[in-house]
C-alpha cells in the first residue's frame, strides 16, 4: 500500500475523515504527539491498528473525541472527571472512565477492560478531523510499537510508510510528550506522566494523585505504556551524562551542550517539544546515545519518564 501525505488543509482534512469512514488507518496530528487513527466503533478498523504497529493485542487504545457530549457517552462521568475536563479540555490530558453500558466501541479498543481511556485533543487539525468523521476515533501514538514516538509526519513515514492509508501532515507537535493519563475508575490516580504536569491536575482536582507504581503486576489493569521498556531508540541509551564517553552521541540540556541540545536555555516546554524528534534524530546516526540530566520538576517529570523507559533493559 502507497501511503499518502496528505496537506492539512480542507481538502485534506476531507480526504482523511472519508478514509477513516471507510474504514482505513490515518495518522494524525495531536498537540501531543502524532496518533494513528481508526474508527473506534470498527473492529476490523481497529485490528488494523495492532497489526500496522505490531502492538500486543493487550494494550487499549484512546478514544479521541470533539466534544465533551461524546465522551459522555462512551464513559459513566464523574464529578472528579467534570472537574478535570472543564479545566483542560481540549488539551493533553486522557481520563480513564469505567465504559457506558452499551457502548458502540469496537471491545478490542477497550482490550476487554471494563474502563475506556477518552481524550479530547485541542489541536485545531485534529479537532477538525474529528468533528468531520463524526465517530469516536482509536488512536495510539504513530509509531511501530516500543519504539520512539513520532512528533512530526517524517517520523510517522519513517515508521510506518507502506502499512497505513495517509499521514495528515501539520508539522511538528507542540507539546512533544504524550497526554498525562489519570484513571478515574476508583480514587484519582496518575497511570502516565505527559504534556500536562500533575499540580495542574490536583489543583483542578482539589485532591492529590495517588501514584501508580511502574511495577504493572501490583495493579489490576494493563497499561503498557507502563511497561520498563517502552519509547526506546534502537540505540542503547545513558541517563544523567554530563559528557559522551567513547563512540557515544550526546543529547544535551542548559548548561550540558551536547550535539544536539533539548533546550540551550534549560526550557523544559522546549525540551518535550524536541525530546522525540532530537532522539529519532540521534537514533540514526547508530551510536549509543548519552543524555544529559533533566530536572525533574513540570514538564521534567514526563520527559525522565520517557527517557528511562528508553534507557531500560530492553525484553
Ligand atoms: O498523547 C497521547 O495520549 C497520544 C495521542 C495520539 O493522543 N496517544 C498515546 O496513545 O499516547 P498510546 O496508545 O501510545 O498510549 C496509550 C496508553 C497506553 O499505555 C495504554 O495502555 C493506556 O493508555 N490505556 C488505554 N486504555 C486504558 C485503560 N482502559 N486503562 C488503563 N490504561 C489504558
Ligand atoms: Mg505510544
């Protein structure tokens, strides 16, 4: 299959919301990160997206909705989800919701779980993508599952070109890491640090967090994007470099300038923005890639995340 680039403009938009009506898999821009789309209440759809990345079946997928009254209607809403929603929807933030009693989706969005992971991004591409297909949509991030998350339509094609439809091509993200994902299904808890810091939530909230621990097997549900080894380069990757040993690249941040630097002025925003595009980048020149340290405050407490997942043992 010949995939296309398709420019987000009108027409394009068009093209892609008829593609994903029909059925077929379109990656998408998000603020966050480009998603691979599929029409959520379409199990063929929908199987087409674990095939094309090569995801173990047992990992949901998010729902991407337009509007608040769609996610109502996929989810059983809470006072603590009116609360989050009405402070950051359109934005990067995913609620877990325990599913709506007959629900239209497709059950292997939900990978048989009795909770459905809902989103409303706020990016104006793919709020209009979604208000043209009318239909919830499936997306994971675009990428082969395990490896490097895409945050531009280049890293989308270099992952997946020949095994989807169409990339809807908007340049690059703006907040670089994934959605912040919370789990609403018993006490609020943070299931994924992202693109929106955790304080902004729990004032939102007027509760904290309960953390979830990276050890998957003491929690019930199956959140993969938990699992040690995920958003790996093909590279080996080394944490806290304040310089490259022998052979190694180096991805720098404020003072440690590195080959490439995530943010010469020490801007975490700016350093998410690059995080995925600087390691892709790094990822091809084949050597290890040291990485220097980031603080773990804000925004730093996603970009860690993602890093010492690309730096563990690989399965
Ligand atoms: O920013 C984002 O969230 C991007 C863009 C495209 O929206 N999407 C994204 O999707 O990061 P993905 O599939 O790469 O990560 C989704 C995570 C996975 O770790 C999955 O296990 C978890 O969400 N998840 C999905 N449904 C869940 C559920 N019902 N309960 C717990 N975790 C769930
Ligand atoms: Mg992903």
């Amino acid at each position: 299959m010949q995939t296309l680039r398709l420019t987000a403009d009108p027409d394009g938009i068009a093209r892609a919301a008829a593609l994903l009506a029909q059925g077929n898999l379109v990656a998408f821009p998000t603020e966050t990160v480009y998603g691979l789309g599929a029409d959520a209440t379409n199990g063929i759809a929908v199987a087409g997206i674990f095939a094309a990345k090569g995801r173990p079946d047992f990992n949901p997928l998010i729902v991407h909705v337009a509007t608040r009254a769609a996610a109502r209607t996929l989810a059983q809403w809470s006072d603590a989800a009116d609360r989050l929603v009405t402070a950051c929807w359109p934005g990067p933030l995913t609620l877990v919701l325990p599913m709506a009693k007959g629900s239209a989706l497709s059950p292997l969005v939900t990978a048989g779980l009795p909770t459905v992971a809902i989103r409303m991004p706020r990016h104006p591409t793919a709020l209009a993508l979604l208000r043209a297909v009318g239909r919830p949509i499936a997306a994971p991030s675009a990428n082969p599952s395990g490896r490097i998350s895409p945050t531009a339509a280049r890293h989308v094609l270099a992952g997946l070109s020949g095994r989807i439809a169409a990339v809807l091509d908007d340049g690059p993200c703006a907040v670089g890491v994934e959605s912040t994902i919370v789990g609403l299904a018993d006490r609020p808890r943070l299931l994924r640090p992202g693109g929106l810091p955790a304080d902004a939530l729990e004032q939102a909230l007027g509760e904290t967090l309960a953390p979830t621990t990276v050890d998957s097997s003491a929690i019930d549900i199956s959140a993969p994007g938990q699992l040690a080894s995920h958003y790996a380069p093909v590279a080996p990757v080394r944490l806290d470099a304040l310089s490259a040993g022998p052979g190694e690249s180096h991805l720098g941040f404020g003072a440690v300038p590195g080959d490439l630097s995530l943010s010469t002025s020490g801007d975490l925003h700016e350093a998410a923005a690059n995080l995925f595009d600087h390691l892709h980048r790094l990822d091809a020149l084949a050597k290890p890639i040291a990485v220097a340290p980031i603080p773990d405050t804000g925004l730093g407490h996603a970009i860690n995340d993602r890093l010492r997942r690309a730096a563990a043992p690989r399965p």
